[in-house]
C-alpha cells in the first residue's frame, strides 16, 4: 500500500486528490494538509509520497520542501502546480522536488503517477515537461554546455537516461533492458556524475533539452 500526504492550500483541491487516489486499491490517502500542518503531519504519518502545493498563501511550499527533505528518511516529494508562468519550478527541482504535478491531471493518471513516484521514477507529463522548458528556456551557452555533458555519456547511459526521462524507476529499466536493478543504479549514478546534476528530474529535463526524447533510439538489450 502506498502511504499519501496531500498538502494544499485549498480545501477543493486536497479533497478532490483525496477522492481521486482512494479509488486505488494499492493507494491510501493517509492524511492531507494545509501548508502550516504540512510538516508536522508528515512526520507524524510517516508516507511514502507527499503531493505539495508549490504556492500556498500560508507558508511557502519551496520551505516545506526543504524541510521534508532534511528529515532522516524523507518521503518522496512531487510538487502541485498550475505552471502559471512560476518562477519557483527550477528552485524546487534543485531543493529534491522529485516531480511535478499539473493540478489537472486526468484522474486516470493520478494514481500511476503515484505509483511511479513511490517506484523511484520521475514525473514530468509532456504538458508539464513543455512548459517547463519553454518558460526556462536557458541561455545559448548554456544549453551548449549541457549538450557537450551528454555527450560524454555511453550508448548504455545514453539509453538508460532516455529510460529514466520517460519516468521508469530502476527497476523498470531494467526489466526492458535486461539489466539487474543494481547495474542500472550504477549507471544512473554514473549519469548523474557526468551531467553535474543532482537528482533523476533534472537529468530528466536535461534529457529532454538535449533532444534525446525526440531522437527515441532503440535501447540495446543487456550489458
């Protein structure tokens, strides 16, 4: 069963969340919270992901971030937004955000994106991914120097990066290349170094900038 925590401002949106991700067989919604609650109730249910809200009127939810992710064993934390031109997506994917969730998500997908939460993958819908670099779009220099990082890649890290930008966990990239989830940790680990980033998102997004989501080369089976 996998433990949530929905924390938003408005009372429409937890409980719209709470209803949604119910429905699950394999989710419970354990408790959901304003922003002033948020890390007091986290830590007091102990889930396995916390949807928060990026903009809350209460307490910023960049702060709440923050401190979730300092706790000795942080839940995984995907941040709530209308991507309303917000000027704190890039923050929070450099605080540990480990995803983003456009606040209307097909109800049908709510739930598997949870699942790919709990499961270590990344959650960036094409929508939410799009905007994101379109209204982050980083200088030329900038995008010069990342395409330069990716190169320094091998086909196999190549392969699992592209893995890891459609959103599968570990252990699913394995299971489609044929890789132990240990070896596929290595490369992930090996990739992050290379691209001087910090978390699966950003590699991700970096992914993404590069073209190589758009290249869709076929991933070569085991080694």
């Amino acid at each position: 069963m996998i433990r949530v925590v929905v924390v938003d401002d408005e009372a429409l949106v937890r409980s719209g969340f709470e209803l949604i991700l119910g429905a699950a067989e394999d989710i419970e919604v354990v408790a959901t919270a304003g922003g002033g609650g948020a890390v007091e109730t986290v830590r007091r249910e102990r889930p396995d992901v916390v949807l928060l809200d990026i903009r809350m009127p209460d307490v910023d939810g960049l702060t709440v971030l923050r401190e979730l992710r300092a706790m000795a064993d942080p839940p995984v934390v995907a941040m709530l937004t209308t991507f309303d031109s917000d000027e704190y997506i890039l923050t929070a994917l450099h605080s540990g955000a480990a995803g983003f969730l456009l606040k209307d998500t097909e109800p049908e997908q709510l739930a598997h994106l949870v699942r790919t939460l709990a499961a270590g993958g990344v959650v960036l819908s094409s929508k939410a991914s799009r905007t994101l670099l379109r209204n982050h779009p980083g200088s030329k220099a900038a995008v010069d120097e990342e395409a330069a990082r990716v190169r320094l890649l091998t086909v196999r890290e190549r392969d699992v990066l592209v893995l890891v930008a459609e959103g599968l966990s570990n252990a699913d990239i394995g299971g489609r290349i044929h890789l132990s989830a240990g070896t596929v940790k290595d490369h992930v680990s090996a990739i992050l170094t290379k691209l001087r980033v910090t978390s699966r998102v950003q590699a991700a997004l970096l992914a993404q900038r590069a073209g190589l989501l758009d290249e869709r080369p076929q991933p070569q089976v085991g080694r």
